[in-house]
C-alpha cells in the first residue's frame, strides 16, 4: 500500500512532525512522505532517540539536516561517517562541535 497524497493541498506549506517512530516496523508511511511529500510542499521532522534505529538508513540517506544531541566523541564520529559527503575531519570536527553540550550537523549539502 502506498499513501496517496494527491489530496494535499500543495499551495500550503505543512510541517509533519514523526515523533520516535522508530519503534515501528513499517515506515511506509515515513518514507513516502520523506521521498514524495516535498513535491507537496511537505517538510518532516523525524523525531528519534536511535541514530541507528531508523528504518535501515532510508530516512537517514533522505534527511537533509541533523540535530544531534549529548554524544560521545565515538558515537558522534560513527555518524559524521555514515552521513559523510565529502567533507574532511577536520571542517567536520569543527562543524559540530558548536554549543558545548549541544552538538550539531546541519545541513549536509553546504
């Protein structure tokens, strides 16, 4: 079953929030919005306390921006790698290493 958004209405902007779906076996739902929901002027947030827990890569490889927060020095360059296009160590290091406590990678096509 594929979801069929041709009823949303294109003209308006629309945030759609998953909140720790990870859980879920079937993210169907997920990924249809995060591969077609653009082109209906949909943008989503996918809300999860797993990095790896997300639906084998799918929303990982779909996301143009990552907020990450309290991560060890391991942990944080086991995801910059697997979210890695292109960028050094050193311009990634610096890049997320912005709020102290609060880590962040933005938007990953810059």
């Amino acid at each position: 079953n594929t979801l069929d958004l041709s009823n949303i209405d294109s003209k308006r902007k629309k945030l759609i929030l998953f909140d720790d779906c990870v859980a879920q076996r079937n993210q169907a739902v997920q990924q249809e919005f995060f591969t077609k929901g653009r082109h209906h002027n949909c943008h989503c947030i996918y809300q999860s306390q797993s990095f790896y827990g997300m639906d084998s890569m799918f929303i990982r490889k779909n996301a143009n921006c990552f907020l990450l927060f309290e991560l060890n020095d391991r942990d944080l360059s086991q995801i910059i790698q697997s979210i890695n296009h292109g960028m050094d160590r050193y311009i990634q290091k610096k890049f997320v290493k912005l709020n102290g406590e609060t880590q962040m990678i933005m938007d990953m096509y810059l």
